[in-house]
C-alpha cells in the first residue's frame, strides 16, 4: 500500500513538549514538532505534528501532517493527512484530504476528506469542463 504511516525524522525535530511540561497557548512552528505533555490552546503551522502516547492535547488544530498516538479534543485540519495510530484517542472533528485509521484507534469525531488541491484545481478548469 502506497500509504503507509509517515516515519518521524527525529534529527529534523524542530521542538518538544516533555511528558513532564504542559502549556497553554498559541503555538506556530516550522519542521517537525512532538507534544509528549499536555497542550491546550491552538496550534498552527505547514508542518509535521506529531502526538505521542503521553501526549494530551485540546486544541484548534491546522497543520500539513497530523499523526496521534495520545490522545487529542477539539478541530484537526491538515492539508496533507491525518494518521491515528493503534494508541490514539480523538474527539471532535477531523478535516483533510487523507485520513488514515489504524486497528485500535479509538475515534469519536465527525470526519471531511476532500481533494489535495480543490481549489487550485477549480480554479484551472474552464467554466463547465
């Protein structure tokens, strides 16, 4: 299958939330970011989030890749892909244009796919096409 679960590059991390902090806030980063603690508040950003098995996340979330292995409330918007891994927890709503389930997840949201690129595509194709 083409669309396996996406590998962390650990050495691309760009920052960290430990299993021992937790933060309330606004957050925005460029490359990869992990929350292992807890977060509560809005995260945006073009890149990788990633939610580890300790990770407790509330949040207005937008991102480019979105992959959950704690557990997660509130609305997830990734541009790219959602994957919810065997020890992922999530409430709330779920938009993106690939979602990926893993046996065991616990899922309990609404869920959008919708094309990559709708827009840009709409915009191209002539009146009627």
């Amino acid at each position: 299958m083409k669309d396996k679960p996406h590998e962390m590059d650990e050495a691309k991390l760009a920052g960290l939330i430990d299993m021992e902090s937790t933060f309330n806030g606004d957050l925005t980063f460029k490359g990869s970011f992990r929350i292992e603690g807890q977060f509560k508040g809005t995260i945006t950003s073009d890149s990788l989030l990633v939610i580890g098995e300790k990770g407790r996340v509330e949040a207005d979330i937008k991102v480019g890749q979105l992959v959950i292995n704690g557990e997660i409330k509130g609305t997830l918007q990734a541009s790219d892909r959602v994957e919810i891994h065997n020890r992922g927890r999530v409430f709330g709503t779920i938009v993106t244009p690939r979602l990926i389930v893993e046996e065991g997840a616990f899922l309990d949201a609404s869920c959008r796919t919708q094309p990559v690129s709708a827009a840009g595509r709409e915009a191209k194709e002539p009146a009627g096409a």
